[in-house]
C-alpha cells in the first residue's frame, strides 16, 4: 500500500475515534442528574431547634444543587413520623432556563436554613419518631438510577426510631434490605449522624451501620459527617 493511501486511512481512523469521543463526552455531559434531600424532621434532630446548625447544614447542601445541569431533578422531602400526613414539606423541581440551578439552589438553602422558624411558626410540625429506612424505602419507588446519576443527602442525626429499630439501644443493628433498592446509584450522605448523642462511640456505631445499609442497598459511595 502506498505511503500516501496509508497517511489517509490513518487519518480517516483518528477522526471516527475523536468523533465517538466527543460524541462520548457529549452524552455524558447530557446524562441527567437526580438530588434528593431528606429533611429529618424528628425531636432528636438539631435542625428543628437550632438556626445555627440549620444554616450549617444549608450551606452544605446548596451547592449541590448548583451542581444538577439542565434537565436534572432536585426532590425534597421531609421524613420522620411514618406516612405522608406529617410530612407536608414537598418540593420538586427539573432546572431548565426558567428554573436556574442557582435559583433553585438560593430556594433549597432558603428553606433548609429556615425549618426553626417554620417549626416555631406551626408550619411543620417535630415528630417522635425518625423513620429513615422506611423514608429510603420510599425513594427508591421514585428514582432511577440506571439512567440517572443519583445522590440522597439526609440532614439527619441518623438515629433510626421505628418499627424496624431503636438505633440508639446498645447493640441495635439496622435492618439489611432484602433487595439492591439503590443498585447504582452514586451516594447516600447523611449530614449530622450523631448529633444530639454527645458519644463518638455511638456516633462511630452509627457510621459502620449506615455504611453496611447503604452497600447492601447498593448505593456507590456512603458519607456519614457528624460535624464538618
């Protein structure tokens, strides 16, 4: 063959590959993104009572939301007592040119910032019990995570209180799912696991539990902050 034909099908070759690659990024970059954020909404839980740690955890959770490109999906929930009566606070939204990701982002912080107020003000309401598995077992009914790159953020003390469990009893273990209900699904953070609790061995407990849920589940990544 001669050296001329082989420069050109060298060439023709290096082309079809950076197409496929940019057509590659291209796809990724359009892959649609998922936040859901569960607001713990229970007695135990600091973010009821006290606006300095509300903000803090605020803080923590908007750029997240920044983050979720166009066509991505923020769901906001609030958990605590089981079933829906208690838990009024609901929020959804998809970003697009008309809902900004930082519009959104300034609303989320606006209202995980403000759930003192709205607890003092009657508009939510403390629960007494903390359902959390059940509250994830619900989630897992309403995202996909085989198209959807998903992460689930519980500002949460972690202190499981159901029919499942009472967490905070010596030796008490987290209920494993029977099934992978996150198979695929990027992460499970809970902010604030411990807090309240004033024990770093509870707090170490509590850890090494939701880091074998959340594998078990099939979650990717697990991040239990108590402080940060």
């Amino acid at each position: 063959m001669r050296k001329g034909a082989m420069n050109w099908i060298t060439r023709w070759i290096a082309a079809g590959l950076l197409g496929f690659a940019v057509s590659s990024v291209a796809v990724a970059q359009e892959t649609p993104a998922h936040l859901v954020i569960g607001l713990d909404l229970s007695s135990s839980n600091p973010l009821v009572a006290n606006p300095a740690y509300a903000a803090k955890i605020a803080d923590r959770i908007a750029p997240y939301v920044e983050d979720l490109p166009i066509k991505g999906k923020l769901t906001l929930r609030t958990l605590g007592n089981y079933g829906g009566s208690g838990n009024n606070l609901r929020l959804d939204r998809v970003i697009s040119t008309k809902d900004r990701a930082e519009d959104v982002a300034r609303l989320v912080k606006g209202i995980v910032a403000g759930v003192p107020t709205l607890v003092d003000n009657g508009t939510l309401r403390v629960h007494n019990r903390t359902n959390i598995v059940p509250f994830l077992e619900n989630m897992a009914e309403i995202v996909n995570c085989r198209d959807t790159s998903t992460r689930i953020i519980l500002a949460s003390d972690g202190v499981e209180d159901s029919q499942y469990v009472r967490l905070i009893d010596s030796g008490a273990q987290l209920p494993m799912p029977e099934d992978k209900l996150f198979a695929r699904c990027d992460e499970l953070q809970i902010l604030g696991l411990g807090q309240g609790v004033d024990n770093p061995n509870t707090t170490k407990r509590l850890r090494a539990e939701w880091r074998n849920w959340s594998i078990a589940a099939g979650f990717r990544t697990f991040i239990g902050l108590n402080d940060w």
